[in-house]
C-alpha cells in the first residue's frame, strides 16, 4: 500500500514516520529543497516543541466541541515520549520545552534519523500542484506523477510562505468537497495608526494588555511587549491577535489597553498608590517621580500628549492633570486597525473544519484514505509550543489510523 505525505513539515513527518512503523511504504512529498524549513525557524533558532501546560485552552477552533476529544492529555505525552525515544534531551523554562542543545536542528536532525530508519522515502522539490481521486489518488508534481492509496495533506497554512507554506492545502482540500473555515493570520503584531508611535519605538515593557471588541473585554494577557512604529508585538499581543483579526473581519471594533503598572489592578488603587509613592517621595517632579518604573520615553510621551510639563511637581498638579497621567498609566488605550499580514504571522486560524474529519483518526469523512494534520486543519494554538505540539500531535493520530488499513484498504485492524 502506498501512502503519500504533501508536505514536509513538522506534522507531515511524524505521520510518516508512523505510518512506517506499522509497516506502510510511505513517501514524503516536499515542495523546498529540503525537509522542515520552518521547523528550523521556530522559537527563534531553538524550537519550542512542546509545553508543560498542557490545558486545551490553549488551542482554539471554530468546532471548540471537538478539541477535548482530539487533543486529549494521554496523546499529548505520547508526543512526548516519542521525542524522547527519538533521542531529544528536553530543557524546560517556564513549561517551554526546547532541545537541551538549544538548537532546532537537533529536533529536525532527530526527526529525519527516525524517518530513514523507517524507510521513509523524503522526495524533495516536489511541489504538488493536482491531487486526484479514481480508484486510487493521482498526484501530479510539475515533473512527475504517483499513484497512492492514501493521501496525507501536511502542507500547513499560509503563515510566513517563504518557509514553502503558501496555502496549497486549502485548494487540495477543496477540490475533495471540503470547505475553509475562514483563514486569517494569528500570532501576529497588531498595527496601529497613532502619530505617537514613532515616540515609543523600541521600547519593551511588562504591561496587562486588555482587549476589547465593541467596548466588551474579551480577553487579558500579561508579559513583556514591544512598542513598535506600527502599534504592538511580543508574546502576549501574538495570543491576542487570533481574537483581533476575526474581529476585524467581522467589523468590529478592536481596542487594545495597556496597564503600565500590572502589579495594580484598579485605577482607584492606582490613584492611591502614586499619591501614596509621591507622598513618601515628596518634592519630586512628575519625570522624577515616574522614572522609577517607566521608560523615558514613555514619560515624555504621556507628558506631551496630556499635555503636562514633565518638570512639574506632582503635588502642585491639579486633581484632573493626575487623574489624566495615571490613567495613561493604567489604561492606555488605542484602537487596532490592523494585523500584520501572513508574512509575518507565526500560525493561521481556520481551515479544513473538524466536523468534516473523523476523529481521532483525522481521515477525511466525505474521501476515504484522505487525511488532514497540523495547522491545514482549523486548529491553532497559542505561543508556547502549543502549535507544533498540535502538528506531531495530528500527525501520530493520522499516521497511526493509517497503519491500522489492511494492505487492501478495505478495513482496519
Ligand atoms: C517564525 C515562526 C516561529 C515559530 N515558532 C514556533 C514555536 O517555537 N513553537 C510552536 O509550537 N510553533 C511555532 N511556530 C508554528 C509552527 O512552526 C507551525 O504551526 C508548524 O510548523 C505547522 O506544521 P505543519 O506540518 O502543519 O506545516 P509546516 O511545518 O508549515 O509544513 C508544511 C510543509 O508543506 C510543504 N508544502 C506546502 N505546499 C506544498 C505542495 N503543494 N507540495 C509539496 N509540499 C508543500 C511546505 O513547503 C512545508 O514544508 C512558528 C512559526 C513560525 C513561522
């Protein structure tokens, strides 16, 4: 029996490789010259593959219903113990898990070893332009044809194409009777159109970012961002852009709010706090008072924009001046116009519905012996090796269903 893999990413690989172990003759497809671009490019060099928390709040679909039957706890520690096995030493910071080498390359490395040893066949530029179904599946490569039996689509979304990822999937998907939820880009920037950004370029800051869509909060993230020309970015503004780009596309209005002093939760508390500090730190100027805990540069900025003399004592402001600083402290607020596009998002939200594939196994309920992983499917997750943990994830559930087809594919063991 032959299966093919389109695609030769992070899930495309282990669905190889498990198909191979359960003794199927499996050929890999691969569009790039060589197997796991992106794969070298994640978590900036090291590859972050997995996570502690392994809470399914953290992955997101249109089909919620179906994400605790797929992403179960026992499937997640599986993957686990596969990289183990497979010869990865973990290093664990903060519930990240990255090789101990600090290097993604020993993840892709360690992948490629196991799949040769499986008999793997990794067929490179090979990009696939037409998959049909008669009998068997007809592939058709700009040079070549194959026949295959079973099909896996491992060709990902349409984040960052230069890795190879330019949304082939969704075609092929389609040309089977399939439909799209919706694709946008997520774990992206969020931009902007203030005049002041260009006064808080390159500053990183630990803020609460609230987000709220037509006034309603939706969603609070706290950690470390990056305040760009554009508007946002950093981790925590990533796993809020998911909820922004929908927004947006559904019209609605998407205001982000940055509390510049996380540790204090109400602004009542915040009054008090900078009347209590400015009391113990009596006949300081607004800069000197703040500049304790704040870039200059954002000093300067609430000082222009207020507008307020930074040199002003802070007990000689009116009551008014100091309920405008620290609300920009507190709640500093702007609206978001826009994601940065696909070029620069790390994952995509939507895709091959859930409803439409048989779980846990990821075949396809309308072709038999066609199967969907990683993020083709309408799942994403958020930063933290949530992704990827969901591509080997989708891939050892496929590729084991797949090893399960009798050598005639007309039942399963
Ligand atoms: C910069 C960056 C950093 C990231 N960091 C992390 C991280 O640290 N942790 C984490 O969990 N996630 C991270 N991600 C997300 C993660 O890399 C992806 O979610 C994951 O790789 C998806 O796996 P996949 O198998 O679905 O697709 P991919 O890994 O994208 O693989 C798809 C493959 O299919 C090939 N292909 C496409 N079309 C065709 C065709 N027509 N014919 C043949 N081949 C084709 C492509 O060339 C590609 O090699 C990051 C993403 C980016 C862009």
């Amino acid at each position: 029996m032959e299966v093919f893999i389109i695609g030769g990413g992070a899930s495309g690989i282990v669905a190889a490789i498990f198909a191979a172990r359960a003794g199927k003759k499996v050929t890999i497809l691969e569009a790039n010259d060589r197997f796991g671009k992106k794969l070298l490019l994640t978590g900036n060099g090291r590859c972050n593959y997995f996570n502690e928390d392994l809470s399914i709040s953290h992955f997101h679909s249109q089909k919620k219903e179906f994400l605790s039957q797929l992403i179960k706890e026992e499937t997640l520690k599986e993957v686990l113990s596969f990289f183990e096995e497979i010869g990865i030493v973990p290093k664990i910071k903060n519930g990240y898990y990255y090789p101990y080498s600090n290097q993604a390359t020993s993840i892709r490395e360690a992948l490629l070893v196991e799949a040769e040893k499986q008999g793997v066949r990794i067929l490179t530029e090979e990009k696939v332009r037409e998959i049909r179904k008669k009998q068997t599946f007809e592939i058709f490569t700009e040079t070549h044809q194959y026949q295959a039996d079973i099909v896996v689509l491992a060709t990902g979304s349409k984040a960052y194409p230069k890795t190879g990822s330019t949304g082939d999937g969704y075609t092929f998907a389609k040309s089977f009777g399939h439909s799209i939820v919706p694709v946008l880009p997520s774990l992206v920037p969020l931009v902007g159109e203030e005049r002041y950004f260009s006064l808080w370029n390159g500053i990183r800051s630990d803020v609460k970012l609230t987000l709220f869509e037509n006034e309603k909060k939706i969603a609070e993230e706290f950690g470390e961002i990056q305040l760009t020309n554009y508007g946002i970015s950093g981790i925590c503004v990533f796993n809020l852009s998911g909820y922004v780009a929908k927004g947006l596309k559904d019209g609605k209005k998407e205001r982000i709010e940055i509390n510049f002093m996380p540790w204090i939760s109400s602004l009542k508390e915040a009054f008090s706090w900078m009347e209590d500090r400015s009391k113990k730190l009596k006949g300081r100027t607004i800069e000197q008072l703040f500049e304790g805990f704040l870039n200059y540069k954002l000093i300067f900025l609430f000082c222009k924009l207020a507008p307020i003399s930074k040199d002003l004592l802070w007990e000689n402001l009116s009551d008014t001046q100091k309920e405008t600083l620290i609300s920009m402290l507190f709640s500093f607020s702007f609206d978001v116009k826009d994601t940065k596009s696909y070029e620069q998002s790390q994952v995509c939200s939507g895709g091959v519905p859930l409803s439409e594939v048989k779980i846990p196994s990821l075949e396809s309920k309308l072709v038999q012996g066609l199967y969907f992983t990683g993020e083709l499917l309408d799942v994403d997750g958020d930063c933290g090796g949530y992704n990827l943990s969901f591509a080997w994830l989708s891939g050892l559930l496929a590729g084991k269903d797949i090893g399960r087809y009798d050598t005639n594919k007309t039942s399963k063991n």
